[in-house]
C-alpha cells in the first residue's frame, strides 16, 4: 500500500493513536511525522477534571508528557495546523513557550492555544499563560525570526495578551487572515487597522477588560463582539459582510445601531444576544439598513417578557430574507 493512503489513514487517528503505530514496523516508524496536523486535544482529560479535580495533577503531567514527546520525535519540516487543548496556567510558562518555539519553527499556518477548562470561567484571568511579550528582538524572542511568515490563522483561549503584542503580531504576520482571542485579561483599547493588513476575520469574545475596539481601512470580512458593552468605532472597512454583537445588558439600543451604521452599504448579516429586552431601541429612531439579507437574534428573558417589539425591527431592514428568533429562558 503506498504511503500516502498509510498517511491519510493515519491523520484520522488521534496523535497518540498515530504515534503509536511506530511500533508496527520499520517502514511505520516515522510514518506518522509526516501528518500536517497535530492536534492535542484532551476533552477526555477534562471531563474527568470537571468532575474531580483531584486527576488534574496526574491528568497534566500526562498531557505535557505526550505533547513533548511528540514534538520532540516530529521531523517533518512544515506544519499546517498545531492545536493545545487542555486547561493550563501560567505556571506552565516555560513549556508552553517551548511548544510554541516548535510551531514557529515548522511554519505553522494554524495555531491555537486553548487552556481553558470544559466550565469556562473568563472573570478569572490572573493566572492565565500570556502570549510571548518580545516578537522581533531575535536575542530575547521566544520566536527564532522576527517574521510569523506561514501564520494564517490563531486562535487563543484563556491567554492574555496586551494590545501592544497584539499590534505587532498582526505586523510580523503578514498572511495573518484570522484571529479569535477569547478570556484575555489584558486587552482594553484595541486598534486594528492600515491597508496593508490580510485580516479578514476577527473576534473578541469575553475578555472582560476591553472598554473600546476601533477598527479602520482594512479589507476584514467578519467581526464579532461579545461582552460587555463598549465603545466601538468601524471605518473604512468595504468588506465586512458579517457581524456578531453581544453586549451584555445593552441590548439592542441606538448606541448599538449606532456604532454599525457606518457599515450600512456592505453588511449583509446581523446576529444580536440580547440580555434586556426593555431595552430595544424603537424602529422608528432607527436608521434603515437596507443590504441585511439575514437577521439572527438570541434573545434571554424572563417568561413574562413581552417579545413582540422585536417583530417590528424588520421594518429596520426592508430588503431582509431570513430572520430567526431565538428564545433562551432564565431560570
């Protein structure tokens, strides 16, 4: 059987299960470095966690284990897709570092580091691992070059990172198209923007510090908020089709209308988690946007809320197509 069905039989497997076939044969042995992804993703291990944190100790060593005994016998030279999946702090600094070294070494073009537990928690950011703080000093970086050159797309998870380190990852990658950073504690004012940017998708997702988001002259395509309210500012930006708001008690006010109106002429897709429906801007003092072709709304209430206001936003958006309510009691 040629090697390249072995491959694709392997990359069906678990890593460990891959790696495990070296002991099959010679011909087996390094088989396995050949898969483009190496995807550590313990969700086993963490629902035995959740359910007692007593394995967390044995449950961690086992994890670092298998992760550094993986990347250390890896002799492919390029990587497409690196994956940490698995509840770790910033006690783990020095590994995680290395495992991030190896990454950018094999020219990964997919990373995420997601160190969460399976029962998120984002209040609770202090002891979070924090993004490498020093890019492009070769002599102190965590990355051997100054450019992430293959970077396309990361995805971080309970790991803090400071706008400043966020300004010049997106600098030093400039294939970066999309970046999702959910329960970061550092982050307040984010500025994104400059022609020059790849970025096409962009999320923020609880990260409870942020008080404002400006995005400006770039080609993205889809951004999504969800969090407390904040002040966000969207300009210069033709290609954004798709956003995603959640803000927590703010419900669908003017303010919200107001901070993507300036995106009136390209969006096509709209999706709101309302917390207070009492809230809801009335469709008279609002704006039309007129390209909506898609209106999603996640709406939390109380059995006795009334909904039938919302009925009413359609006159909001005269050319929509589909509109979906979503309904999620409170206990």
């Amino acid at each position: 059987m040629p090697d390249d069905i072995l491959i694709m039989v392997l990359s069906r497997l678990s890593v460990k299960e891959a790696v495990v076939t070296s002991i099959l044969s010679t011909r087996w042995r390094f088989l396995w470095c050949n898969l483009q992804t190496l995807n550590f993703d313990a969700r086993q291990a963490l629902d035995n966690i959740d359910n007692d944190f007593r394995f967390y100790l044995s449950e961690r060593y086992k994890y670092t284990k298998q992760v550094n005994g993986v990347i250390r016998s890896y002799n492919h030279p390029t990587l497409h897709h690196f994956r940490i999946r698995f509840y770790l702090t910033c006690e783990y600094t020095s590994v995680i570092d290395e495992w991030l070294k190896f990454a950018v070494k094999k020219k990964v073009e997919s990373l995420e580091l997601d160190l969460e537990t399976n029962q998120k928690n984002y209040l609770h950011n202090t002891f979070n691992y924090s993004f490498p703080s020093r890019l492009s000093d070769k002599s102190t970086s965590i990355f051997p070059s100054a450019n992430l050159e293959s970077l396309k797309k990361l995805y971080l998870n309970s790991v803090n990172m400071r706008e400043s380190v966020l300004g010049e990852l997106l600098t030093k990658s400039p294939h970066l198209e999309s970046i999702s950073i959910h329960g970061s504690g550092y982050l307040t004012h984010i500025h994104v923007g400059g022609r020059d940017l790849k970025l096409k998708h962009f999320e923020i997702v609880e990260c409870p510090h942020v008080v404002s988001v400006y995005l400006s002259d770039f080609g993205i395509e889809s951004f999504t908020y969800v969090g407390q309210p904040i002040d966000l500012h969207l300009s210069g930006l033709p290609n954004l089709k798709n956003v995603v708001m959640s803000q927590g008690l703010a419900g669908l006010s003017n303010t919200v209308f107001g901070q993507i109106f300036s995106c009136a002429s390209t969006l096509q897709t709209l999706s709101f988690k309302i917390y207070h429906p009492m809230k809801i801007a009335k469709p008279y003092s609002i704006r039309q946007l007129p390209n909506i072709r898609k209106l999603t709304l996640t709406i939390v209430v109380r059995r006795d809320n009334c909904l039938l206001d919302f009925a009413s936003l359609v006159n909001v958006f005269p050319n929509i197509q589909t509109f979906t309510i979503e309904v999620r009691y409170l206990p």
